[in-house]
C-alpha cells in the first residue's frame, strides 16, 4: 500500500490523505477540522493524483475527522460530479450519518437546468431569430396593456372604473408638487446655460439681443418638454415601476386579482391619468423658469433690460409654439407613466427583477421620447408651424 499526501495552498495543515488500496481502490482520509477552512479545497490537485492511480472505486476514512460543515458536503458533491466525468465510483459509507442524510436531501431535488448558465458560442441567423422573437414578444405585450388601458379609460369615461380617490390625488401630488423642485432646477439651469452659449456667439455681431429669442424659441418648441419628461422617466417612471414590482413580488397583484379588483383600474390608471394631467403643468412651469433662467444671463452679463426681453419674448414665440409644447408634455407624459406602469406589471418575482424593472422602464421610455419627439419634428416640418 502507498500513500502520498495532497498539498493543498491556503491551510495551516493537510484536509485529507490519499491512500492507494488493492483493486484501484483509492482511499481519501478526511483529517482535521473542516469547519474551519477558509475554502473549499481545490479538486484539480486531487483529479491528477486520482487519474496516476487508476482509481476505480473512492472510499472514505473518517477516524481523524474532528468537525465538518458544508464544506465537506459541497467538497463530495464535486467529488462525486468528477467522478461520473472520469468514470470511477464514489463509496460515501464510511461518511458520518449527518453528512449522508444530507447528500440523499441533496440529491432528491433535481437540478434547474436553467440554473446552470452554459456558454456556448451562436451564429449570426440563430442570434437574429432570438432577437426578433423577443422583439415581437415585447410588442404583442405591448399592445396588450395598451389594449388594457384604453379598456379601463373607456371605464373611466362611463363611471365604471374602480379606484379610490384618495389613491389618485396622492399620485398627483407625487407627480406634481414634488417633483417642482427638480424641475426648478433643471429648467433655470437649462435656459442660463442656452443664454451664455448663445451670447458667446451673438456678441460678435453686435446682436445680444436676440439671446431672448434663442432662449424661448429652444425651450419652449424643444429643450422644455424633452427635460421635463427626461426628469419625470427617472423620478416617476422608475418610481411607478419600482412600486408595481415590488407589489407584484410581495403578490399584492394576485391578491387584487383574487378580490375580483382589476390591478390595471386600481394601481395602473389613477398613475398614469396622474403623470398625464400633471406633465403639461409641469412643461409650462420648466418653459417659464428656463426663460427666466436666459433673462438672469441677458440681465447681468450682456445689459438687456427685463422689458426688452420680455418684449423680445413676445415677440419670439406664439400660441402654436405653446400648444406645440403642451402637445409634446402630453405624449410624453403618456409614454413615461405607460412604459413605467407596464415594466413593473411585467416584472419578477425577485428583488433583482424589481431593479431591472425599473432600469429598464426608464431605457424604454427615453428611447419612445426621443422616437416621439423626431415624429413631432417631422410634422412640424411638414405643416409648417
């Protein structure tokens, strides 16, 4: 009989020995304290010791064993996994019983397949078939909320829809009044920023002056409604998302469902009805700070007056540039609360599946903004406004 012991780097001392028996039996003694291992040992070492000896049969020898825990289980899981690969038996006999009850509950539940992700390299025509029909997928799901919603708003419009008030107005608060700040913010800093870049190059024809018109024209037709819908797909499309997940994870849905309470007139409607009734206001208010934010700069840094940029406010934007930038608030407004609601509607049950809901719901809907808002330019070309 021989015996060799298998270095293992990272341990104070030896965690087995390998001892080769009669037969191609080959004999691993478990020694020490094994609940003390900083890791699991390594199985490549052992592999090349077990294939120089031929090993047909693997049996265990306990007697110096002091303490286990799942460390050694998981170190004859993967024993036994390389010894189907390699075609040598695994005798767990000689194992202590608590070990052995727990490799039978071990191997009493399947594996998931899907559990194991296997790389594995796909041509081009297989890549573009799973890409196209996760494409139609998302579309038919798609088209069936939005199905849903016109369903429910032709519920609303009959006095039909179920939902409570009290739901409602507290999603438009959350909608409206606190998301002032932000917008605040965002729309001055928007409208000073378009003035210093527009002075640096009126200045060199002696037309500070129209600085107004850069600034109202820019804001109100384009710069206002896309920020403003910007702002609200990260602070309430992520919100309404993040919240109907997280239901959807804790199955208030189902329960909604059980109750015979539709979740799309409960939970989906009264948000979406409220961040569409709210992004025009909010659009306005951003038009109204980002010209003032363009005054601030014409005021202090080039000499204008506030009545000549106000007059030449005036005289710069219309009734069709405001109705323009309510139409724009409108839409995207229906395209944030919409994508929102439906990503969190759609999510998992997992608390890493209410984040990528919400991730994803903020993509999506800066992708239709900026798809919607190159359709209005389109038209606006087209009719001439």
């Amino acid at each position: 009989m021989r015996s060799q012991v298998i270095p293992h780097t990272g341990l104070d001392r030896d965690a087995y020995l390998v001892q080769s028996m009669n037969n191609r039996i080959v004999q691993i003694a478990l020694i020490g304290d094994w609940s003390a291992l900083p890791s699991l040992p390594s199985l490549e070492s052992l592999k090349q010791q077990l294939l120089s000896l031929e090993a047909r049969q693997i049996i265990f020898e306990c007697k110096k064993l002091e303490r286990w825990n799942s460390i050694l289980l998981v170190f004859v899981l993967e024993l036994r996994r390389l010894g189907s690969h390699s075609g040598f038996e695994i005798n767990c006999t000689n194992l202590p019983q608590g070990v052995n009850r727990l490799l039978r509950l071990a191997e009493a539940v399947p594996e998931n397949e899907d559990a194991r992700s296997v790389e594995r390299e796909q041509n081009f025509l297989e890549t573009l078939g799973r890409s196209t029909v996760s494409l139609w997928r998302s579309f038919v799901d798609v088209l069936d909320f939005s199905g849903r919603m016109v369903m429910v708003s032709t519920q609303f419009i009959n006095r039909r829809a179920r939902y409570r008030s009290v739901d409602f107005l507290i999603n438009i608060q959350e909608a409206g009044a606190q998301a002032l700040p932000i917008i605040s913010l965002i729309g001055f800093l928007m409208g000073l920023i378009l003035a210093y870049v527009g002075a640096v190059q009126l200045k060199q024809f002696g037309a500070q002056i129209f600085v107004a018109d850069l600034v109202a024209i820019s804001i109100v037709r384009e710069m206002g409604p896309i920020m403003t819908a910007v702002v609200m797909a990260g602070r309430t499309g992520a919100a309404y998302a993040a919240q109907l997940g997280s239901m959807k994870a804790n199955q208030e849905i189902d329960a909604y469902k059980t109750m015979a309470i539709s979740p799309y007139q409960f939970l989906v409607f009264p948000r979406v009805l409220a961040l569409c009734l709210m992004m025009p206001l909010l659009c306005i208010f951003a038009d109204a700070i980002g010209i003032f934010g363009g005054g601030v700069v014409a005021k202090f840094s080039l000499g204008i007056s506030w009545l000549q940029y106000i007059t030449q406010v005036q005289d710069a934007i219309g009734l069709p540039d405001v109705l323009l930038s309510l139409g724009k608030a409108v839409v995207f407004g229906i395209i944030v609360a919409m994508f929102g609601c439906y990503r969190g509607m759609n999510s998992g049950t997992s608390a890493s599946s209410v984040g990528q809901a919400a991730t994803t719901a903020v993509v999506s809907s800066l992708v239709m903004i900026v798809i919607a808002d190159a359709i209005f330019a389109v038209i606006v070309g087209v009719l001439g406004i």
